[in-house]
C-alpha cells in the first residue's frame, strides 16, 4: 500500500517561559508601585537615580560580563550624552528645534552612539589590559577637556536646563517628580528588556565567544575587533539615554559625569551586583545608589565602607550578589535551603556584630580627626561614644573581637554543612541523568 502524504502544514508550539513572563512582570509592577509606597519627592527623585542607574550599569556591562571588556571610562559615553541631551532640551525651549521633552533621552542615546563610533573604533583595536588603558586615557582626556571647553561643557558650573518644556499633553508637563519618574521607569523599563534581547542575538552570542575565546572567533571567520566594534557602540547607546535621562532628572549637568569616579562607581558596583548575571547590574545599581545618596549623608567614612565591603566580596563572593542569590535558588530548586537557613541566621548576626565593633571604631577615629574637642557627642546605632574614653574603645574591641570568633566557629559548621548539601545535589543530578 502507497503511503499518502497529507499536504497540509505541520505547526509547532513553543511552549511559554512561565517563569520569565513572571519575573518581567514583577519588574514592571515594581517599577510601577515604587513611587506609590515612598511619596515623598526625595525618595521619587531617589527612585529615578537607581532605575537611571539601571541603564547606565546594564550598558556598561554589555563591554565587562558579556564582552570581558574592562573599561575604566566609560562614564565618558553616559556624560556626554546628558550634555547632548541638556542641550537639546535648551534647543528646545528657545524654539530652535521642535523637540518633546519625552524624545530627550533619546537624543542623548543617539550622542553616546555617535561617540562610541568615534572614539570606539580605536579603543577597540585592542582587547585585555591595553584596552582598559585606553579607555582610561580616553575618560582623562574628556574630563580634562570639559574645563578647556567651556562653550560645550559649560565650565565648573555645567550646564543648566529647564525640563517642563511646551504645552501639557494630557496635563503632563514633566514638572512634577512623579510624571518624572514615571518617563525613566518607562525608558528603564524598555531599555533593560532591550539589552536582553540583545544577549540574545547572533552578535550577542559572538560577543560571548570573544570574551571567552577571540582567537577560536577569528578562525571560524569573524572579526574579534568588528564585534567589540558594534557592542561597544551598542553599549555607548543605552549609556547615552541614561545620561539623557539623568539630564532631565538633575536639569543639570556638570563635568562630573565624565569624571573617573563616575567610572569607577560602575565599575565597582556592577562587580559587586555580579557582572556575569544579566540581572547582577540590577543589583548593583540599586546599591550605588543607595551608598552614594544615603550612606553618603550618615557618615564621612562610607568611602571606607564600600571599600571595606569590595573587599570582601573580591575575597568571598568574586561573582557578586547574584552569584549568592543563584547559589541559593538551586538549594531551593532541590529542596535543600531549608536546612541551612539557621546557619544563615547565625552567620548573619556574626557578621552584624563584626560590623557593629568595627563601625564604632571607624566612625571614633574619624571622630578624632574631625571633630573638635567640644564637639556635639558622637552617636552611634542609637548609642552615645566617647571617641576620647577608654569604656567606648574596650567595647568596640570586644564586640568585634567576638564576633569575629563566633564567626569562624559557625562558618567551620556551615562550610561542612554546604558541603555535604552540594554532594547531595550531584548524587540527585546524576540519578535523574541515569533514568
């Protein structure tokens, strides 16, 4: 008998990635709710730096997670695309061009992409440290740049602007710090899904492979310097919009923005987020803002802290937070986190009491150095310090002395613990192989 093929078209259905559509989905509903839990226009204007963070922190590690790209300056590209886009708005509201305050960060977009192109084609001829030494040679010649051009940078006073440009649109003038934050929640929004997608195409995936192997790239016919070419452009895209967004934000911008600390804030904090998840920069951007905002305010010493506190995550957790948190899920993916949560419990309050020792020696040495000898009384974690009195000294030394030894016993307990757990998870791994 004749086999009768039936014409008809066979249809295949990807089935849906429940767990993304979640995880976007809550994203946005944070981005959304944010602003209605802290009302205030502190906190809003707060809300807005870390969803700006965002973006600038997502584009900068398209070059050092996904690339292995080390760039020591790229605030370069997010800097000078606010005074692209401060300008524009300043165009604007003289009625030079015709230009919706919502199309600014765009404008910025577009001037970090056109000095991507420009100065990345030569940054990007190299790979490893000799990159990295250019892009900070390139970040100096910016910054220093700024004070000899005063016509564009606008000298040490910057350039100000004034965001509420041109007739209302449905009441939204972009005066008020909630119509605001509302714009670079959307822009954030859509730029952070953007970039994922991006990891997602064929140049995203050669980019990956450049990181991991260029020579391998190069055999199989690719130009190793034409894809860090395009991703770096790509990258200087979306560090643009942020500063376009930061422009509208602040109605002000400065040479600041292109300075290296600007650069080594994301270089830090997307190292302490976790430049090897998608999600780390996320992370990272929350906390730059929060220690250059907040921890700024309630003490001299936060340089210090932060440096204290990338010290030790270079030293314990080199993938970052999200290292910790992917860690973590897969314990709970097998079931296995309940049981070492009270070790958690116990690591933690060590690690408070280390941190409550030290803080109160760190914040009376600069006590000493700062303050006068009639000076207001230092107050510390609701407690009154002597910075001059030997009762305060012996009991900063003593908690952070015990809880430095609390801390060692309970790890030893937990570093067994952890073990035996992942031993556990290999021996369940390969049983489901097997059947």
């Amino acid at each position: 008998m004749a086999r009768i093929h039936e014409g008809r078209p066979h249809y295949h259905f990807k089935p849906y990635n429940v767990g993304r559509w979640l995880v976007w989905g809550l994203y946005a509903l944070a981005l959304i709710v944010a602003p209605l839990i802290w009302t205030s226009s502190y906190m809003q204007s707060m809300l807005a730096q870390i969803a700006i963070g965002i973006v600038a922190c997502l584009a900068f590690n398209i070059l050092l997670g996904q690339g292995g790209m080390l760039s020591f300056g790229h605030a370069v590209y997010s800097g000078l695309g606010g005074f692209i886009a401060i300008h524009a708005l300043n165009a604007a509201a003289a009625g030079t061009i015709s230009l919706p305050v919502s199309l600014v960060p765009l404008v910025g977009g577009c001037g970090g992409l056109f000095f991507a192109a420009l100065l990345g084609y030569v940054t990007t001829k190299k790979a490893g440290t000799t990159f990295a030494m250019i892009t900070l040679g390139i970040g100096e010649l910016v910054w220093s740049m700024s004070l000899m051009i005063p016509e564009f940078f606008g000298g040490e006073g910057g350039v100000s602007g004034n965001r509420v440009v041109g007739r209302p649109f449905l009441g939204i003038t972009f005066g008020p710090q909630i119509q605001l934050y509302y714009l670079v929640a959307a822009y954030c929004f859509v730029s952070t899904a953007a970039m994922f997608a991006f990891t997602r195409t064929p140049l995203g995936r050669m980019l990956n492979a450049v990181r991991d192997n260029p020579e391998r790239v190069e055999f199989v016919g690719y130009s190793a310097q034409r894809v860090r070419f395009l991703a770096f452009m790509v990258s200087g895209f979306f560090a643009g919009i942020a500063g376009g967004l930061s422009a509208l934000n602040f109605e002000i911008v400065t040479a600041e923005v292109v300075g290296a600390m600007r650069s080594g804030a994301y270089l830090l904090f997307v190292f302490l987020g976790g430049a090897t998840f998608f999600f780390g920069p996320i992370i990272g951007a929350v906390l730059m803002v929060v220690a250059l905002v907040l921890l700024s305010e309630l003490t001299p010493a936060w340089l210090l802290y932060i440096g204290l506190v990338f010290m030790v995550m270079v030293m314990y957790a080199p993938g970052g937070i999200a290292s910790l948190v992917m860690m973590n899920l897969r314990l709970a993916a097998f079931g296995k986190l309940g049981r070492i949560w009270s070790a958690y419990l116990a690591l933690g309050g060590c690690v408070l009491a280390m941190l409550a020792g030290a803080g109160a020696m760190i914040e009376m040495v600069y006590d000493l150095q700062l303050n006068d000898v009639g000076g207001p009384p230092l107050r510390y974690a609701g407690a009154t310090l002597d910075a001059r009195g030997f009762d305060s000294w012996f009991g900063a030394v003593f908690v952070l002395l015990t809880g430095a030894a609390l801390f060692e016993f309970v790890r030893r307990h937990f570093a067994l613990q952890w073990g035996q757990t992942q031993e556990e998870i290999d021996k369940e791994i390969k049983r489901r192989e097997a059947l």
